[in-house]
C-alpha cells in the first residue's frame, strides 16, 4: 500500500487540501480505483497536505496522472 500526498502551503493550505481531497474522491471513482482511506493532515500553522491511501497497483498510475507531490510506504 502507497500514501499520496498533494502538499499547499499559505494562509489558504487547509482550505485548498480539502478541495483537493473532493476533487480526488472524483476522479477516483471515475477511473474505478479504490481508495482505502483518504483525508487532510496539517503539519505546520501554514502546511496542509490531501492524502490517499492507494493498493500499489493503482498509486502509480494515479501519481503519474495526478503530479502527486510525496509518496510513503505503508
């Protein structure tokens, strides 16, 4: 299993991460891949990150797609 995050920094990060996690949401269910779970985590007072936790066989080509901006082995 593979964690993809898209990270935002500024004033705006959560706001933007959580748009980012309904976008997400979407073109999974269009590409027919599962998410096994998915949310917003905030690092920092002006780092938020959307994150989805992928089967290995479906997080490459969604990171590929999607410009993901880290990875992390689960």
């Amino acid at each position: 299993m593979t964690r993809l995050f898209w990270d935002f920094f500024g004033p705006a990060a959560e706001k933007l991460a959580s748009h980012q996690l309904e976008h997400l949401a979407h073109f999974l269910a269009r590409e027919q891949r599962h998410a096994h779970a998915s949310g917003v985590e905030s690092r920092a007072a002006l780092h938020s990150a959307a994150w989805v936790d992928l089967d290995d066989a479906d997080a490459e080509p969604v990171a590929a797609t999607l410009r993901v901006k880290r990875r992390e082995a689960r």
